[in-house]
C-alpha cells in the first residue's frame, strides 16, 4: 500500500468506530484562529486529545471557553493525514457540571476585580424619579410583565424594552449590544434616552444565567454611563452582571420597585411639606402677634401720649383766637386814619397845590425851549442824523446839514474850497464856511 492509501483506511476505520463520542476532560491551549476555527486539547490525568471547533460550532458554544475548564465535549473522531495524528472534531460543548461552571465564575471574577470593574468608587447613584427608564430583557414572559406592573403600580414612567435573549447561544452578545445601544442613544434625539437601565431575567440554575457571567456582558455593564440595575435570577442568584451593575435587585420587581418611587407617598409627602409650611407659617405669625402684645403693654396709653397735646392745642387756639380779634381793631384804625387823609378838602387842597406845580413847570420848560429862539432870529443847525452841530469841525464833518428857522428849515452843504470859519479874532474875515 502507498502512504495515502493507509491514511485514507486509517480514516475511514476510526470514523467508523468513533463516529460519535462524548468526551470529558480538561480544556488546554485554547486559540481562536483568524479564521473562526477553534484548536484546543482536552486532558486528563493520563492522556491528551487534540480537538478541534470548526466556525460554525463555535460561535453556537453558550460561554467562553478557557484553559483550565472541565467541559463535556461531544463529537467525532477523525484523523489528521498531514501530520499521521488523530483529533476530535468538537460539534457541542458545555460545562462539566456546577463546580466547574463554578470555578469559570471565580477565575472570571478574580480577573474582572482585578481590572477595577467591580470597585465601588464605580458605582453611581440611582436617578430619584427617571423620566425613561431601559429595560434588557426577552420580550415574553413573566419579567417584563412584572416589571411593567410594579411602574405602573408606584409610579407611571416611560419605558423602553430591548428584546434579547436572555439564555442560550448568542444570548450574552446580545445582552451586551443592547446595554450599548442604550448608552449609544443621543440626548435630545427621536428616541428618549433612558435615565436608568434595567437588565432582567428570571430564575433558574447556573447554566441558564450563564449568560450574565459573560466577560463581554460585564464589560458593557461596567462600561455604560447610564446607572444599570441588575436583576438576574432570584434572591439567592448571584452573577457577575450584578457586581458590575450600580445597584443588584433580589427581582425583576424589586427593580422596578428600586427604579421608581410610590407615587401616592409622594403627593402625600409634598402634602405634609404645604401642611408644616402652613403651620410653621401661621406659628411665625402668631408668635409675631404675642411679641406685639407684649411691647404693646410696655408703651403708655394713647390717652396719656395725646393729653399734652390735646392741652397745647387749645392753648394755640385761644391765643389765635386773640391774635385775630386784635389783628382786626388795628386793621381798622388803620382804615379810619387813612379815611381821615381821603377828606374832600383835603383831596381839593392837593390838587390846587399840584396844578400850581404843573404851570409853573410849564413856563419853565416854554423858558428853556431852544425852537423859541427860532421866532427871535437864531438858527438851529442840525446833521444828517438829526443831531445838533455846535462847532465849525463837526459842521465840515458832517457836509451835509440842516438849518432850521422860525419858519422851516433849509438844507445847506458845506464847501470843500470854502473860506474857513470866521475867526472872532480876525472880524475882517468873511463869516463862509
């Protein structure tokens, strides 16, 4: 025989003895190729078998695998001709019982604390009344319903539900995805964002929550800005989704309980607030009233304050009394003596001596009259602008002048080439200008 043809009945034999087995054992050298293959060994105390997890399988498997996990491989036998070696084709996998789900959970947990995911300085304080509030959950069953139930009992809020699976393959992607997609959204966008997220699922074992043990679930949780209650399982549950998450609820409905205060304690809370704000109010008012009362009785009556002034008052007014009636016999002795001044002969005696006055004051003025020299053969000589010339120098000055006479008056010019003025000094001068 060639070498190809004891390969190829080699395969075929192994095939067909070991074409399904189940295989148990320790999970060793695990790596994920580029391609989504999986290659690992599975041992035991005494032996080693290869294995391999074709893409599709892979991505099927409900948890991670990683060396150091007892799993329960099922599959077939094949062999390898390329390297004369045999391997198991690996087509499910799952955990080896609870302890070794167990000991994946505190290897997970050891690693994801040391990280600082679980710190409490990470954890932030719950909104007191959500306006929205996200739920991760399967869309049917008895968790959302409760949910649902409980806000509408304490408080109605708006509600946005992310379906996903909450066990099984794909369910911890999912889970995940969703968490971001909450913090993803946009304030202010076409979808509210949730001021609080709920992730839930109901009870049951170990395996069933695995889901929520998933590194990449964790990591989303720790990672969302968004405050996140858990809610996986019942009270005696416990994931790693809930070390990671800001607050762990027992239940779905002690979540919802968690998520939102009781409405009706509310108004009656604000209620007792207006009641006390009354009372104190009313309290600060009567206690206002007694301390007036009490400096009330302190000050002197109103009698006792307004006597005095009530006395200054009639005084004032007796003497104003007085004032007035000797205000008025001075007023009319006043009148009488001015009545006596206003006498008719006495009013005829200042006449006569006013009109005397008045003739004697007109012959004066008749007396000083310059035009009544006019009539006696004196001129008046006045300029242009109707003032009088008194000198020769103002008379060439002016040139042009007026001469008036006891009749009329005349306009004269004076000559330029005119003999001067007669001098009084020289009487053979003529008298030209």
């Amino acid at each position: 025989m060639s070498v190809g043809e004891l390969s190829a009945k080699l395969k075929r034999y192994v095939e067909g003895a070991f074409g399904h087995v189940r295989l148990r054992g320790e999970i060793s050298g695990y790596k994920r190729a580029v391609s989504g293959h999986a290659y690992l060994c599975l041992k035991d105390d005494s032996a080693v078998v290869d294995a391999v997890i074709w893409k599709g399988a892979a991505a099927a498997l409900a948890f991670a695998p990683q060396d150091g996990i007892e799993v329960i491989a099922t599959g077939k036998l094949t062999t390898y001709p390329g390297r004369s070696k045999y391997q198991l084709v690996i087509e499910r996998m799952e955990l080896a019982g609870e302890g070794a789900l167990m000991a994946l959970f505190e290897k997970l947990k050891a690693q994801l604390a040391g990280e600082g995911l679980f710190d409490r300085a990470r954890k932030r304080r719950l909104p007191y009344l959500p306006t929205t509030i996200g739920v991760v959950t399967s869309p049917t069953g008895a968790v959302i319903r409760d949910i649902l139930h409980r806000l509408a009992d304490r408080f109605p809020s708006h509600v946005l539900v992310w379906p996903v699976a909450v066990q099984g393959s794909g369910a911890a992607a999912q889970i995940a995805a969703a968490v971001r997609g909450f913090d993803a959204i946009a304030p202010g966008g076409p979808v509210p964002r949730p001021d609080l997220v709920i992730v839930a699922r109901g009870g049951g074992s170990i395996e069933d929550l695995w889901a929520f043990n998933e590194e990449v679930v964790v990591r989303a949780i720790a990672g969302c800005s968004i405050p996140i209650i858990s809610a996986v399982g019942h009270e005696t549950d416990t994931s790693l989704a809930d070390f990671a998450a800001d607050i762990r609820a027992p239940t779905p409905t002690a979540a919802a309980e968690m998520a939102v205060p009781v409405r009706a304690d509310l108004i009656a809370t604000v209620e007792g607030f207006g009641l006390r704000a009354e009372r104190t109010a009313r309290r600060y008012v009567e206690r206002g009233r007694e301390q007036l009362t009490a400096l009330a009785r302190l000050l002197p009556r109103r009698e006792a304050l307004l006597a005095g002034q009530r006395q200054r008052a009639d005084d004032l007014a007796a003497r104003l009394d007085r004032a007035l009636e000797a205000r008025i016999v001075r007023a009319r002795g006043q009148l009488d003596r001015a009545g006596a001044v206003l006498r008719p002969t006495m009013l005829e005696r200042q006449l006569a001596t006013a009109r005397d006055r008045l003739a004697w004051t007109g012959q004066l003025l008749d007396a000083v009259n310059p035009d009544a020299l006019l009539n006696r053969g004196y001129v008046r000589v006045s300029a242009r602008d109707g003032s009088v010339v008194t000198t020769a120098a103002a008379a060439r000055a002016a040139l042009t002048l007026t001469l008036h006479f006891g009749d009329g008056a005349v306009e004269a010019r004076v000559e330029r080439g005119a003999p001067r003025a007669y001098d009084k000094a020289k009487p053979d001068q003529p008298s030209l200008l």
